[in-house]
C-alpha cells in the first residue's frame, strides 16, 4: 500500500515525524489516499477517524498516552499496514435540545457524556426505549459509551471496560450522590437512551460528544450508529481487543 496520507498534531515531535516521513514515504491528497497514518495522541486519532469516515487510519503514537495508537518507527511503514489488523467500531449519535430551543447533532467514536455545568449537582431523569429506568440520578454527570471509548472517561469513572463486538454501550454515573454510589448499567447496542434534565436553571447541565460541547442542555438522546463505521489498524498482536483485555490487568 503505497498511497498513504499523513496527518499530524502541532507538537513539534509530530511534525518532526511529519517531516521524516513524507520525504522518505511520499504524501498523497485526501482523494488519491487508500489510507491516513496519522501522527500524535488519542485525541488526533478521534479527530481523524471524524474527518475521515471511511478510510482506514493508522496511528502512531507521538503524543503521552497512545492508547489507540501504534509504536512509532520510521521503518518499513507500508509492509506494517499492509500487514496491520483492522478494528470495526461505530459512532454514538447525539441529538441535544438546548434552552434557547435549537436541537444540535454530534457523533462520539468514544462517549457521549452530560455533565453538571455549575456549582450545584445535576439532576437527571433517565430514559431507555421510552421507558423511564430512573426517575432521577443526582451526581456531578453521566456518560454512555462504546466498547473503544469503555477504558477513556467511562473507566476513570469506575464504568465496566468493555470487549470488542461486545453489541453493548454502558451508562456511567459520575459522582452519584443519589441513588448513592450507582454506578450504572450495561445496555444493547441497539438501545436509545435519554437524558432529561431536572430543575435546568438551577442545576445547568452541558453535553459532550467527543470534546464537542453542548451549553445549557435541557434533554440528550443517544443511540449508536450503525449506518457509519469507522476502521482503526494496529499492528499484529496489538489491537483494540488486546489492549482492552490487558487494561484490565494492570
């Protein structure tokens, strides 16, 4: 595979890297590309994989953590994709009603999630499939993730990791206060989850889908979308299943 597309966060170690490798591999545009290499951290990765719906994208890692990246090495760049193994995910579609009465849109390779925006805790009523689960869940936020994002924020948050293929997302609490210490639920792919948010002026809430930010929310739904895929490649022995099962044992 030959016709690789560079990317590259403004670091100067990424652009270094940027520099090395164009001149020894080439760059091709956009259109001519049958892959992207991208070169920084996780959140290049997302941002990627956003932009690029479609085309496979290999990292590597030239940020801090790389969890979603491969080991950089300059050499034999197009035999390590070409032998590289894929990783299928799909997005989570946000709709996000705000005060002011606009309905704004998002996709979330990673979670979505809702978080107080003030100095008092959130009130939220949870919603799955039209059914009320919880008429309301006091805390600092909640998430609903997919397998790839399950080790990001959900984790920190004492969600579940999840495996690859799983067909599941979990619902996370951040901070709950009330029911104390729920920490969530494990939910089918297939389910549509709502947030409604309780007393918005007193406790402002804001939404987030993959750093893009909702202000002053009063109501979120999710559901995963199938319709878009977007394909990761890591090196063999090394790809998103592996690293989920081994983030488990350390």
């Amino acid at each position: 595979m030959r016709n690789i597309m560079f990317v590259a966060s403004e670091t100067p170690v990424a652009q270094d890297s940027l520099a090395r490798l164009t001149e020894r591999y080439g760059q091709v545009s956009l259109d001519q590309a049958q892959v992207i290499v991208a070169l920084g951290g996780d959140g290049l990765m997302l941002a990627t994989l956003h932009r690029n719906t479609g085309l496979p994208v290999y990292g590597m890692n030239r940020g801090t953590i790389g969890f979603m990246m491969n080991d950089f090495s300059e050499n034999d760049l197009p035999d390590r994709i070409a032998r590289a193994e894929p990783t299928v995910t799909n997005p989570l579609a946000m709709l996000a009603g705000s005060a002011d009465g606009r309905e704004q849109r998002a996709l979330a390779i990673n979670e979505v999630a809702l978080l107080r925006a003030g100095p008092q805790a959130a009130k939220l009523q949870i919603t799955v499939n039209g059914r009320i689960r919880m008429e309301e869940l006091v805390c600092d936020g909640a998430l609903l993730c997919t397998p790839a994002g399950s080790t990001a924020y959900n984790y920190s948050a004492h969600g579940p990791i999840l495996p690859m293929g799983s067909d599941v997302l979990a619902l996370t609490a951040i901070a709950a206060f009330r029911p104390r210490r729920w920490r969530g639920a494990i939910l089918p792919k297939s389910a549509t989850v709502r947030f409604d948010v309780l007393e918005p002026d007193k406790r402002p809430v804001m939404a987030d889908a993959d750093s893009r930010g909702v202000e002053s929310v009063q109501w979120v739904e999710i559901r995963s979308e199938p319709a878009i895929e977007h394909h990761i490649l890591f090196d063999p022995g090394h790809g998103l299943e592996e690293r989920l099962t081994r983030e488990q044992f350390v």
